[in-house]
C-alpha cells in the first residue's frame, strides 16, 4: 500500500511539473502554500541589480517587506514589517510598475505561490537568497511559463481549480505574451514563474540568474541539484485598466519580470516548507471558503 500511494504521489507531481513548462505554472495542479500580499511603495530603487544606488533603476511596485530599498541588507529586511497575510513573510518581492494612460497602476493585490513541481522534496530558499525571474530587456515575447499576461474576473481569480464553497468550477483565464485587452469585469494580471533549483553554494550571481534554473519532469539538472520551492508572483490590477498604451516601467509590454530575496523568518518558511510541500498533507485545496475571501 505504501509503494502504491508514493507512485501515485510521483506520478501526480511528474505530471504537474511537465504541465508547467508548456505553459505558465498559474493553474497547474501540485502541493502549494500562498501568501497573500498588498502593495507597499513604489521606488526606482534595485537592491540587487544596482544595490547602494538610490534612483538609479526603473521604477518598481514592492509588495510584501515594507522596507524595501536600495540599501536593503537581509538584516534590515528582517527588522521590517510586511503586507503579506502570513506574519513570518517578511521576504521583498517587486516588479516593475505598470503605466496606462501615462500613469502608473498599482496591484491592488498580489498572491505568490510557493509550489513544489520536482519529485525529490524541496528545501527551504537559504536566508538572504535572491534572484530575478523574466527577462527586464525583453523587446519580444519570452516563454509563457516564465511571465505572461492574463485576464481574470474579479474575486475568481484562485489557484487554477479554486472556488467558493458549493460553486461550479470556472474556466480556467488564457494567457498571453503581451498586455491582453480585459473585459470592464475583469482584473488585469501580471504573472511571473521564479525557477525552482538552486546551484546550493552561492546566494546570487553576477547575472542574478545563473546560480538558479528551471526544472524539466519534475527533475533539476546536474548543475543545480537542490530543488526549491517554485514561486509564482501573481500581480492582479483594479478591473477596467485602458490598456490601450500601457507598458512597463522596464519597456513596452514584454519585459516582465520580478525580483525576490528571501528574507523570511526562516523558522517560518521551513515549517510550511516541511508541512505543506515535503508531506503528505495539503495546505491548499480546490475549495475555498467564503470566510478565506
């Protein structure tokens, strides 16, 4: 019976992995915990691409850590606060901002999505980690599974099979490569895949991105053998944004990308790393109820 129940397990997490690199993760079925998260502040500042130079990047909308600037350390992140649901997710999460009608848009939420899409169990993101996802000189459409764009109708717009309480499940939104025209019901969504295998010896690297991949069948490759949790920043905008002209503060439509250091109450981060990824037990299932509105 043990055997039966790990070979199901490996089949439905093979399968999971395998439907996120055709597509973005957003939707795809898999062991995962959220953190829901509000804006903060919005601030040309970069502390990993130009850290110690205030002013000097692309504006950015920061969500989660409070504090997050230029010179922001693990330790300064640390003593922060935070506008994610979860006390322990002190960790600092941005993109860069969204402008239409020449004026800049602020998600009115943010929900990131700690998966597990390999077979072998994933770690918790050593302290101080950071990495950048998508690619922020983009001129062309990337690959969807890293950062795309969608529409989602407002309140609906939950992990994949999500619903309320006694609700038909609804469609599933499409993605698209560049900014899509929404419905006046339907909020404007950024969604950007953060790779999931980390080369376990260096917490950044000279490009931010090299020190980490993606995994392929739910395996990381040779170079980077320790798997992580996949995050999936998600930024959903207030519905009726005249996307007409709108673009990023990093160019155009095609330069999505996200940024993320983990500045986690580590204790925190572990247990539900351990409880909800690496157990048997889900945090997260296809029903919500109306009190987790």
């Amino acid at each position: 019976m043990r055997r039966l129940a790990a070979l199901l397990l490996a089949s439905a997490l093979a399968a999971s992995a395998g439907a996120a690199a055709g597509r973005s993760a957003h939707g795809a079925v898999g062991r995962f915990f959220l953190s829901r998260c509000t804006f903060s502040h919005e601030a040309r500042d970069d502390p990993i691409v130009l850290p110690g130079r205030p002013e000097a990047s692309h504006d950015h909308t920061f969500v989660g850590n409070t504090s997050t600037n230029a010179f922001s350390t693990l330790a300064s992140l640390r003593r922060a606060g935070t506008t994610c649901d979860r006390p322990g997710d002190t960790a600092a999460y941005w993109a860069p901002t969204l402008f239409a009608a020449g004026r800049p848009v602020f998600p009115e939420s943010a929900t990131i999505y700690y998966r597990r899409l390999t077979l072998a169990p994933v770690r918790p993101f050593p302290p101080g980690l950071r990495m950048v996802a998508g690619n922020s000189h983009a001129v062309a459409p990337q690959p969807r599974r890293i950062t795309s764009w969608s529409c989602s109708v407002v309140k609906e717009n939950f992990y994949g099979p999500l619903r309320r309480a006694g609700a038909a499940p609804a469609a599933a939104p499409a993605y698209s490569s560049g900014i899509p025209t929404c419905s006046p019901y339907a909020s404007l969504e950024l969604v950007v895949d953060f790779p999931d295998c980390w080369n376990g010896r260096t917490l950044d690297s000279p490009d931010h991105a090299s020190h980490m991949a993606y995994s392929s069948d739910g395996r990381c490759p040779p170079g980077h053998p320790v798997a992580v949790p996949a995050i999936e920043l998600v930024y959903t905008y207030p519905p009726g944004v005249d996307t007409a002209d709108a673009f990023l503060a990093s160019g155009g439509q095609y330069s999505g990308h996200a940024d993320f250091i983990n500045a986690w109450r580590q204790a925190a981060l572990a247990s539900l790393v351990a409880s909800c990824l690496d157990s048997g037990r889900t945090c997260s299932v296809g029903v919500v109820s109306s009190s987790a509105r």
